[in-house]
C-alpha cells in the first residue's frame, strides 16, 4: 500500500500526541498496585503535558539517528545513552554501569542487571516505527540495538512486540491483526507473549477488565505496583513477582485497554492508567499505538487542548552543546519526516514532487507478519534467530565481512579457567577471501589454537559464505578487574581491517 505524505505526518504526530496525553493521564497512578477509576485527567496540567522519560529518551535516539541514519548501533546509542541520559535509577543505572565497565549491548543490558525485563525499554519503541512505517522488518532491528542497551529477555522482547505494532499500525488499523503482528516477532514461549494470551483469552472468554487485569498479575508476577503499594493493601491472590520483572504484566495491561477500550481512544487509555502498575508507560504506549492508527486528526480535543503540543523533558542533560532538542511534538513530527526517507531508503520511499513530497511503500496483510526469508541458497532466517542471540553475543559490521562474537556466558575470566569464544564471520561480497585473524593479548594470556591463524571465507555461487572458528583463552594469574583484548581480521589483499574489542572482567565470586 501507498502512505502519502500528509496520512504519514497526520499518523506520526497523532504518535507523539497519544503519548503525551497517555503519559500525563498515567503518571499519577505509577508505581500503584490497584483498580482505580480514572476517567480523565486528575491533576492540574495548566495547558503542559508531565514531563515523562517515555518521550523525551527518544528524543536522544532522534538525534543520534540523525546523525548515523541506518547505520545507527547499539554501541552507538550506548555512548549517546552515557552523554545525554542523566537517571541511574534501575536498568538504567545498570547499563551505565556496564556500559562505563566496558561491556557493550547486548552484554551492557544483560550484566548485574536485575531490572533487564523491565519497563525502560518498550517506552521507546515508537521512534523506531515511525522511521519505519509499515516495516515492522526494518523496526524491530533497531528496537533490538536500543534495548539491549539496558535490558535484556523480557524487556527486549517487550520493544520487539511494541516496535513491530506500531509499525504495521502504519498500515493496519485492526486490533487483532497488529496483535498477531507484535507476537510474531517474539519467542511463544516468553512471559511477554504469555501476558497477551492471557489478555486474548480472557476478553474471549467474557471476563470483565478487572478479572483480566488480575489474572494477568497471575500468570506474570510482577513487582512495579508495589513500590508505591504498602504489602497490607496488596490482596493476597495478586502475588508479588521477582524484581524487575515487570516487562510482560505491562504489557498485558496494554491489551487490557486497547480490546476493552473497543477503539474508543479515551475510553482505552483510563482502562489502562486503571489497571496501575507501570500507568505512564501503559497509558503512553496505548496512546501512541491509537494515535498511529487514528492519526492526529481523529484524536479528541478534550484530551489534547489540556496540554497543548510542548514536550517536557526530566532525563536528559541539556546543558551540554551539540544536541538539537525538538520542544514541541510539531517539531519532532517534521524532524521524523525528513529522516525517513534516508532512513528507510529509496526501495521504500519514492519521491514525487517537491510539493507533494514523497510517498512511503508498506508492507500489508501477510507482509507485515514475521516469516523466514531467505538469505541465500543455503540459509532462510526471520527475526527470531537474530533476537535469540542475546544476551551474550556482539555484532560488528564491516566493509568487507560481518563478524559475531559469542560469548556463551557473562564476559567472565577465572584464573585457570578456561573461557571459550566463538566468531562466526560472514562475506560481504560475491567473493570468496582470505582471511588473517590476530589476537592481540594481554601478558600471561594465552589463546589456542593460536594468536595467529588463517581461514578461508567462502563465497558459493552467487552467494556469500561464512565460516566459524573458536578460540580458548586461558590465563594462570589475574591481577586486574578488568582485560581488554582484541581480535584484528584482515583480508588478505585487501587494506581494511576488523577490529573486534573484548572485554573481559575478573570474576569476583564463583
């Protein structure tokens, strides 16, 4: 289907509005474990919406997006994440912590960090669908490098599941259809994917919201509505769930309002700030989900005249020069839309005229489900095997190959002990290379089967091959918290370089 410019922007800035009106309508009800009955706005906004992490986290990923385009990493968004982001709250703070240690996404999300299921990375998944309208393909790539920042698990597979809704809703307006869309992207098995089947089957089944609401909190424990919750309040058949985990009950709580909401825009986002729990985030993720699918036009004037259109931020450090920081939703809108098109690139995007603008090709119906694709004669992949690969192994994009590192485990080292990685190095190019690998050591490390090996990397007949070597590091003293080794490959003939970092830490405990 063709979206043309004006149903774009229309749909875009309905996304950043929704998400305003739903963060401030939610706010106060975050941290709470209850049913409430919220029908409106219950605190003075004097015509500004909440500040709200929600929407002003993202509006760093518009700026590095900017900068980088398609080429955008999580490495990348790690270093923007440690320049601009100023909280160390949760996994926040977790994969800062990581992040300043060395260890890059996805291990930044994964290390030390009992929060990785959280909530703090399905709130930004919207930048990365509306760079990517009706491609939910190309916008759960991106929602993986920014989650795995400082989540891992449940709280990447939690932006997966938004990232791919709110893009097809680009292109598809039915609940059902975009519900089926969002879990194709993610494992059956997961706590996500439980909490939206346990929202399915109770709506189906005719229970009311409130029974939904708490067999969700049943199947998915989780702990967020408990921080502001004293124990006593809490009835005993709504369990108290491992901390951190609250990624799947969220997102459940997403569905509660968007099927009992019936598409009533209102109606749905009160139904989801009144489930509690994680209410900004819910309420927010909901209103920019209907906000895509109705657009700007179709949103009430009761709910958007309260808080007019500025964006009002409480997480990012504006006091340092270099960043451009949109102040209204407008200007985050027409920002969004002079990105797309490099971003998404001329196979989707097909320029009319200099006052029509453009018009963006999307995917429909069954295109927009995930489905193996095949890479080349001898290899079909989807989504599921990229995601799969997370926590523990790094990606790195070169001119001439793609490597991936597998660590197997946290980027421990034990003295004696010895650590095994895996690279698996995949051609670029129609042909075939060979390869020169370099380990570069610190003193007393030793590696087998050698600092220094070769191999080939194929390239099978119109398609490009890929080889896996593994390497066992080993160490008898270690005298330091932290290694840094790196693993040079070259092509011979050929003048560029892969330089791979690892970061290994000294294991405090067994």
């Amino acid at each position: 289907m063709q979206l043309n410019l004006a149903e774009y922007r229309d749909k875009v800035l309905g996304c950043w509005l929704g998400k305003n009106i739903g963060g401030t309508l939610g706010a106060p009800f975050e941290c709470r474990r209850g049913v409430f009955d919220v029908d409106f706005y219950t605190q003075e906004t004097h015509g500004e919406p909440l500040p709200n992490d929600d929407l002003d986290l993202q509006l760093v990923w518009l700026n590095a997006a900017e900068k980088h385009g398609r080429g955008v990493t999580g490495s990348i968004l790690g270093e923007y994440w440690l320049m601009y982001i100023t909280p160390n709250w949760g996994e926040y703070g977790a994969g800062k912590n990581n992040l300043v240690a060395g260890l890059i996404p996805p291990l930044s999300g994964y290390v030390n960090n009992v929060y990785r299921d959280s909530c703090g990375a399905f709130i930004l998944s919207e930048i990365w669908a509306c760079l990517a309208p009706g491609h939910p393909e190309v916008a759960v790539r991106y929602a993986f490098e920014d989650s795995t920042v400082n989540h891992s698990n449940e709280g990447v597979y939690a932006e997966t599941f938004c990232a791919a809704v709110q893009s097809a809703a680009f292109a598809e307006t039915d609940a059902r259809a975009l519900i089926a869309i969002g879990l194709s992207f993610i494992p059956t098995d997961c706590g996500v994917a439980k909490a939206v089947h346990t929202v399915l089957d109770a709506y189906d089944g005719g229970r009311t919201w409130q029974e939904a609401r708490k067999l969700v909190l049943q199947a998915v424990p989780a702990t967020f509505g408990l921080l502001g919750t004293p124990r006593e309040q809490v009835p005993a058949d709504e369990p108290e769930g491992a901390m951190g985990y609250d990624a799947p009950s969220n997102i459940g709580i997403i569905l509660i309002g968007w099927l009992y909401g019936e598409g009533d825009f209102g109606r749905s986002i009160c139904l989801a700030t009144n489930c509690g729990e994680d209410a900004d985030c819910t309420a927010g993720t909901l209103g920019a989900i209907l906000g895509i699918i109705g657009g700007a036009s179709a949103l009430p004037d009761k709910w958007l005249a309260p808080i007019g259109r500025n964006i009002k931020t409480i997480c990012l450090n504006r006091g340092d020069q270099g960043m451009k920081w949109p102040n209204t939703v407008d200007e985050m809108t027409e920002r969004v839309l002079h990105l797309t098109p490099r971003f998404l690139g001329s196979d989707w995007v097909d320029v009319v005229n200099t006052t029509a603008g453009y018009t963006i090709r999307c995917h429909e119906g069954d295109g927009l489900v995930n489905r193996r694709r095949r890479r080349n004669a001898f290899v079909e992949t989807d989504y599921l095997d990229h995601l799969a690969r997370q926590p523990f192994t790094v990606s790195h994009d070169f001119t001439l190959f793609t490597t991936r590192l597998e660590y197997g485990a946290e980027p421990l080292i034990r003295a004696g002990q010895p650590l095994t990685l895996r690279v698996t190095i995949e051609n670029q190019f129609f042909r075939q290379q060979w390869l020169n690998l370099r380990w570069h050591l610190p003193a007393g490390f030793r590696v087998s089967p050698g600092p220094a090996v070769s191999a080939p990397l194929e390239q099978y007949h119109c398609n490009v091959g890929s080889t896996t070597l593994e390497f066992e590091i080993v160490v008898d003293e270690l005298t330091e918290p932290r290694y840094d080794l790196v693993l040079q490959i070259s092509s011979v003939g050929h003048h560029t370089q892969g330089l791979i970092p690892v970061v290994l830490l000294t294991a405090g405990r067994s």
